[in-house]
C-alpha cells in the first residue's frame, strides 16, 4: 500500500528576532488535582497521547507495540498493532480514523473506526518517521527524522516525500499553524521550519544553539510554541519568525511535549524533573510536581473534559507506565453564611437620649468562601445608633457572593435621664439604693404594675471580676417602685451583708415601646463601706 508523488520543494532560511525572557517570579496558580492510571501492559512506554473523536484519549505504547485507549473515568483498553517488531511512536486525529508513526519500522499506521489497521511504508528506507499530524488539506503530514525530510500520506493511502532538506535538521514534531502551513521541529539545526501546502520550505532558527526543539502547537495568540528541552525554556515564535523565549523556573526539567489548555494557557511537560508546566500566553509560568519520582512525563494534549491529559514513560519500578490528568481543582461550594460581629451596641446596653454611642460592627466570611458582598447594619458602622427613649433592636445583616445570608441583632434601652446610686454604680451595703429613670414623654400608670413585670425588679449576685458569671439565682428585690408622670422611681433595700460583693438589678417593663429587653444595672458594694445599724 505504498505510492509515492513528487514535491515542489523551496528551501529558505530566514534569521529570527530573539527575544529571551527571565521569569523573575513563579506564578502561584490554581489549585490543580491529578490523577494517574495504570496501564495494563507492564512497561509499555506511552510515548504521544491525542484526544481521540469517540471522546477518549489515545496514546501509544512504543514497547508494548500497541495503541492505548483511555476514557475520561480512567478505563483502559489497548489494541496490538500488527507487524513483526511494531513501535508506535507519534499519534494524531485524522479525518478518517487514528494516525500513528513507526518510527524504527518506517511505517505509517491508521486505525480505522472499525479497528482495522492499516500500514503504509515510507518510500525512503530507515526514514524514522517520528511526528504527525493533520494538515489543512485533509492529508497527515510526517517528518522523517532520520532522513531529513517531510512526508504526506493521504487517506488512499498515497504516500509522498519532500526532498532532503539542506542541513540535517532532523525534523521531528509537526503541527498545523495559524497561517494554513504546517510548523515543525529541526532538533539538530535548533530551528522550526514552515512548509505549505505546495512544499516550499523556510527555516527560522531559535537563537540558541543546541536548544534542541521539541513539541510544538499553534498557541491561542495566532503564534507557534514549542519546548527548547536543551535549553531548559520554552519558545514562541510568530509567523514571521520573531522568537520570544521563557526560561523554565526549574533546571533540567527538559521541556518537551506542549499544547493548548482549556483555560487558554499552554501546558508542558518536563520528563527530567517530573512537572507539569502551564505558560500563559503573556509568558508567566507554573510549574507542578508529579505526586510519583521518575514517572517521566511526555507526550501531553487537552482532553474533551477540560483536564490535560499526558503520559508517564517511567517504567513500573520507579513509578510510570501510567496515564496522567492535570486539572484545575474543582471550585469548593461554599454553603455557608458569614458571621457577624456586633460590638457596639452590646445586647442590654443602656445609655441616656443624646449620648454618643456609636455602632460598631464586622462581617466576615470564612477562609476559602465566595467572599462577601454585603454588610450593612441599622446605621453605617461607626455612625450614632438612636437614642430616644424606649426598646431599641440594631440589626445587620450579610451575605456572600455565594447568595449565603446571616442576620444578627442586639437590643438596648435609653432613658431620657438616669439618677441615683443604681445608676452611679455603687452603694454602701446596707444602705436604700435608688433609681430615678426617665422615660421621656411617656406618661406612667400611677400603678406600677402597668409599668413593670411582675416579680421585677429582681436581683442576683454576679462576679465583681467578671459581672457575666452569676454567683446566686435572681430572687425578687426587696424594692419600693412608684411613679412620678414619666419617671419611674426605685428604693432597693439592701443587705449589709453584701459589703464587699456586687448585685445586679433588673427591671422588666411592660409599657409599649420598652418591651423586649431588660434594664439591667450593676451596683457593687465596696469591702469597707457598710452602713452601720
């Protein structure tokens, strides 16, 4: 099944503008997650890997003499390729079925959608057929390592060679560009060479000697990119031949195969270090450590479900022979609200009409969230709350980006004016201590019961050092209340005994406008300060 046809060949050399670029800091990146599957076959060496058009991605195993099919759950299959000493090397999505080179073979190989192969000789014998891929015409195009040239077969099976190309480039990887010409690697000229689709030929060096090209794709920007694994870097080069090279952050990674990613960014693979590189197309680079030491990675493509799929040509013992995807780390779900903080005002504060007290809150959402999107209280933050008399509640309320909401909220009392000892804080134990509080226009029941709850006011012992923890349960004061139009008026008797000790004394009202949160006063009774009887 071998025909051959002549090419019109031009030979060009063209000298490229070189720009190199020095990453002077490693980009953080995403999160990514990777996972690796087995190959069947013990010590295959998966070389190439393509995304292949029933979904899945195929690669080939070069000593196991097989093609490689993997779906996108991880399930493998391998299909033997006929011939006495098969070695599947490079492989590419044609219009009519799975290419594939044979490289020491001099063999071009298509697995039909059916699954019958078939195998085509090069015309030049010991050609070392290595890169392939679909050109514009509908043909594959292959470069012939070891003969220094390019080859085209098309889906009769029609083979056909360019002439040598001046040099000894040895051509190796092959790709459509951006301008209806096929872009391929010279490794040992340090050079990426142009042909069209009539055969004319232009080389455009790299700039660096013995850089040694490898892998190359026509980027998202309408520019060719490649690895430089000899040099450690990786190129672009535009279609005039204008060269922009990027040093990998890490040494003796080798960069060689290279594609596009969902994202936009290229991704390469770094056999010699065991990365995985990402370079966006303004040249910042991460990098990502293989979880396995010598897994080796090669051949890489962008597979159907967004991840970047690649092989490991390590053997079994030192951690290869396996498939790899790379993917950005799914986006976590944040389900939850954020927290909300209110320090000012505090539940149970109580303040005077016309006294500063300003609100004072925060909200935050947790470590890793969506993020907030709002925060907003009764008044601004930092701005005076109402103080007219009676039951006041602030609230604020917040949310995420997620659409996760919270809402927290405090209640306080203002008197038009407080007096007497409660309200000072301080009494002699022993002593009637009072509590004048006015509650601004409102007019008061002559019957205090229409002011205050029954069993209130009450007391109770708490903590000088800390008034929150109680040292008794609250019991009913011993207290005469009256009104006086809208005062209220309070005498607490109080023990001797309590020198030394503090009380609270609370009232509860049942007055509209003040219900809903207690008056709570602290009195502390100094050690030498009690009355004497």
């Amino acid at each position: 099944m071998v025909r051959s046809a002549p090419f019109r060949t031009v030979l060009a050399l063209t000298l490229a503008t070189v720009l190199v670029v020095g990453i002077t800091s490693l980009a953080a990146g995403a999160e990514v997650v990777v996972n690796e599957y087995d190959i069947p076959t013990p010590d295959a060496l998966p070389h190439a890997i393509a995304a292949g058009p029933d979904g899945a991605m195929w690669f080939t195993e070069n000593l196991a003499g097989a093609l490689g099919r993997v779906d996108m759950a991880g399930g493998m299959t391998e299909t033997p390729v006929p011939g006495t000493s098969p070695d599947p090397t490079a492989i590419a999505v044609g219009s009519d079925g799975i290419w594939f080179t044979e490289r020491f073979a001099d063999l071009l190989g298509r697995l039909a959608p059916d699954g019958t192969v078939d195998l085509f000789a090069t015309p030049s014998a010991a050609a070392g057929p290595t890169g392939i891929a679909l050109g514009p015409d509908g043909a594959m195009w292959f470069t012939e390592r070891a003969v220094h040239r390019i080859g085209r077969v098309t889906a009769d099976g029609t083979v056909s060679e360019l002439p040598v190309i001046a040099g000894s480039p040895g051509p190796t990887d092959i790709t459509p560009g951006p301008d209806g010409a096929m872009w391929f690697t010279e490794q040992r000229t340090s050079a990426i060479g142009r042909v069209t689709m009539q055969g004319d030929i232009t080389a455009f060096p790299v700039g660096l000697a013995g850089a040694a090209p490898s892998g190359i794709v026509a980027g998202p920007d309408g520019a060719l990119w490649f690895g430089l694994k000899a040099a450690g870097s990786i190129g672009r080069m535009t279609t005039d031949g204008s060269v922009t090279i990027y040093p990998v952050p890490t040494v003796g990674g080798n960069p060689s195969g290279i594609t596009v990613g969902s994202d936009g960014a290229l991704w390469f693979t770094e056999p010699a270090t065991d990365i995985i590189g990402r370079i966006t197309t303004d040249g910042a680079i991460t990098e990502h450590q293989l979880p396995n030491v010598g897994s080796s990675p090669f051949g890489i493509a962008a597979g159907p479900d967004g991840g970047v799929w690649f092989t490991e040509g390590g053997n079994n013992v030192i951690g290869g022979n396996r498939i790899g995807r790379i993917a950005e780390a799914p986006a976590r779900r944040d389900t939850t609200a954020p927290t909300i903080l209110v320090t000012a005002p505090a539940d149970g504060t109580i303040v005077t009409t016309g006294s500063p007290l300003l609100a004072d809150f925060a909200c935050a959402d947790e470590p890793g969230g969506s993020g907030l999107s709002a925060c907003a209280g009764t008044v601004d933050d930092g701005v005076a709350v109402a103080t007219d008399p009676g039951a006041h509640v602030f609230e604020v309320t917040a949310a995420d980006v997620a659409g996760n909401a919270s809402r927290a909220s405090t209640s306080y009392l203002a008197f038009s004016s407080l007096s007497g000892s409660v309200a000072a804080g301080s009494e002699r134990a022993g002593m009637w201590a009072t509590l004048e509080a006015g509650m601004g226009s409102t007019r008061l029941p002559k019957d205090v019961s229409g002011v205050l709850a029954a069993g209130y006011p009450r007391t109770q012992e708490v903590s000088c050092a800390d008034p929150s923890v109680a040292l008794g349960a609250p019991v009913a004061a011993d207290a005469r209340s009256m009104t006086r139009l809208s005062d209220l008026v309070v005498r607490w008797r109080t023990e001797r005994a309590w020198a030394g000790t503090c009380h609270t004394l609370t009232l509860r009202f049942v007055v509209p406008g003040w219900t809903g949160v207690d008056a709570t006063f602290l009195v502390r009774f100094p050690a030498d300060a009690a009355a004497k009887r």
